[in-house]
C-alpha cells in the first residue's frame, strides 16, 4: 500500500495511520471466516451432534455456511473492527517511524544497493 503513496505523503504520520487503517480492515476481514470456523471447532462437544462433522478447515467453512448461512462466517466483525483496526495501525505507525528513525533500508531501498 506504501507504493501507492505520494512520495511527498510517503513520510506523514497520516498516510502511515492510513496504511495500517486499511491493511488491519482488509487482513480482518479475509482471515475472520477462519477465526469463526477455528472458534466453532474448540466448542464443538459443546455444539448439537448435527455440528460433529466440522473436520477441517475446508469442510468446516462449507459445513457453516450451509447449515447457518455464510453471513455467520463473518458474524461479530463489525465489533472486532473496533479493536484491531486501531491496533494494526498504531503498530505499522509505530514500526515505520521507528525504522526511519533508526534509518533502517526499507525492502525497496535494500534491494537497489544489492
């Protein structure tokens, strides 16, 4: 996402909340069907017995979806975009100032020199 950034706005504390805003909603939302299907495999003895065939994570996201629709894949991110947008971009602010702070090469910059 940073190559996408204006190199006059690459260096603004903005952009870089910007950043890790978008990366922490966009890796939420693809990796929480997994959370749900990880979540409903733990408690599964507690689960009806129509629910003991969740045997792999595959099978487990088909399982779901066609037994509770596939809006229960995503049921409770709204609320969890709450906690980890913030911290995704508070963490990748933190960790981009720091490296330029301590002026360490970004990936880009490290691959030219080699």
């Amino acid at each position: 996402m940073k190559r996408h950034v204006p190199e006059e706005s690459n260096k603004s504390i903005m952009a870089k909340l910007t950043c890790g805003s978008v990366a922490g909603l966009l890796g939420q939302t693809i990796t929480y069907p997994l959370e749900v299907v990880r979540r409903q495999m733990q408690v599964k003895k507690l689960l009806p017995s129509d629910y003991a065939e969740l045997k792999g994570t595959l099978k487990s996201i088909v399982s779901i979806s066609q037994k509770q629709g596939w809006k229960q894949l995503f049921s409770g991110l709204r609320i969890n975009y709450i906690k980890v947008v913030p911290s995704v971009a508070i963490g990748f602010t933190v960790y981009d100032t720091m490296k330029s702070y301590l002026r360490v090469p970004s990936r880009d910059e490290a691959a030219v020199e080699n």
